[in-house]
C-alpha cells in the first residue's frame, strides 16, 4: 500500500505528464525512452482521448514510478552528483560597472574586471557539444521534472539561483568535463577594465601578461562618482 507522500507523488507525477501530453508547446523528452515514446504517441492522439480514462492510466503510472522511486531516485543522485563533480562552471555577469559587485568581487574596487564576447558561437570559444552557456534563473517557483528531461534538471542545478542575487545578471559557462583549466579561443577576451583602487604594481602585471601573450584588447579604468562608476581609456 502506497503511504501518503507515495500517493502525493503519484497525482503530481500524472499531473506533470498530463500538463505535457495537451500543452502546445513541442516537450523536451527524450523520445528513444520508453517514456518518452509514451508521451509522444499520447500527444498524437491526444484529441481521441477520454479525460478521465487517461487521468487513471497516468495515475497508475505515478504509482509504478512510486514504487520504484527509491532506488531509482538514489541512481538519479549519484549520476547527478558525477555530473557536478565531473564539471566546472565560468560564473560572468552582463554588466561591468555595478558598484557592489566591484566591492563583493574585486576586493573592493582593487582587482580587475575582463569583458568577452558575448554574442560568439559556444563552438568558436572552443567549448564543445554538451557544454552549455545559460543565463542564471532567478524564478524560484519554475519546477523541473528530473524523469521527463535530466538535461534540463542538470542545468537547473547550474543555474537556479535565490532571487536576491537577480541584480547580477549572471551568465554561467559550464564546461562538462574534469580539469583544472579550459583554453577558450583568444578572441574571446575583448577587454580589461581596472578598479578605480586598483595598485599600480597590479595594472602593470596584467598589462605585462597581455602584452607578452600579444593580446590587443580594449583597456579602461573605473572613476567613482557620487552615485555610479564611470571608465574612461587607459593611457599607457
């Protein structure tokens, strides 16, 4: 006999597949899954099918997939977990000149910013097919089903972030592999921005860095206002 959290389980499980086989939006199944062809036959013919039939058939569904939910959600933690750990994640922000992250990030107005190409290819900054660059969600109420797209539930774990943190405008590279570094194509970096605190010694090594590396990329350097920063051209 199912207890009541099994049972809870099963009418959300119906319910999410029921949401999927009548929405008008293609779903994201992976279709050479048992599963998955289910759903897909069932959105086929989803015109000739009785509500409450197809409510029962789903909810005997929820309860199989209950049944087997332990060991089947104890595989699904472990493959998830070499996932994360096999990974590595490049944390970036849309914006260059947001004065509490120059604090929070560059030791208080003291470090470096470095600007890339947002609108490149994923595949012309050298990652490669099943690396993935998304922006951070914000959105606390989304909900991902784990069974019906483990893609989608991987980059959720990238990517779900507490809406406090909205004003970042964060962007992640998540790069599927182990490794300590990943080279991305050059032209990707396009600039370097210093802190209005930034040491001079600093500034120096990282122009050395560049220049012995025979990087030409855009320089500027941040003047605190009263309410903003400004950045003007770095004059060498």
């Amino acid at each position: 006999m199912l207890d009541s959290n099994q049972n809870e389980f099963a009418k959300a499980y119906a319910a999410s597949i029921e949401r999927v086989i009548f929405s008008d939006i293609d779903p994201s199944v992976r279709p050479e899954s048992p599963l998955g062809k289910e759903i897909l036959h069932l959105r086929s013919i989803r015109g000739r099918l009785h509500g409450e039939k197809l409510r029962l058939m789903l909810h005997e569904w929820g309860i199989n997939a209950a049944a087997n939910l332990d060991g089947s959600m104890d595989q699904r933690n472990v493959a998830i977990q070499e996932v994360l750990c096999d990974s590595r994640v490049l944390c970036v922000s849309e914006l260059h000149d947001n004065v509490v992250m120059w604090s929070h990030y560059a030791d208080h107005h003291k470090g470096v910013c470095f600007e890339f190409n947002g609108s490149m290819d994923p595949e012309d900054i050298l990652l490669r097919r099943g690396d993935m660059i998304a922006n951070v969600n914000y959105d606390r109420t989304e909900t991902i089903n784990y069974h019906l797209d483990e893609r989608a539930a991987v980059l959720d774990l990238f990517t779900r972030k507490w809406q406090e943190w909205r004003y970042e405008e964060e962007v992640r590279i998540i790069i599927m592999e182990e490794g300590q570094y990943h080279q991305f194509n050059r032209s990707f970096l396009t600039g370097v921005s210093f802190g209005c605190r930034t040491a001079q010694g600093d500034k120096q090594r990282v122009l050395e860095a560049l220049a012995a590396n025979a990087y030409n990329v855009a320089l500027q350097e941040a003047v605190r206002t009263k309410s903003k920063l400004e950045f003007q051209p770095v004059t060498l």
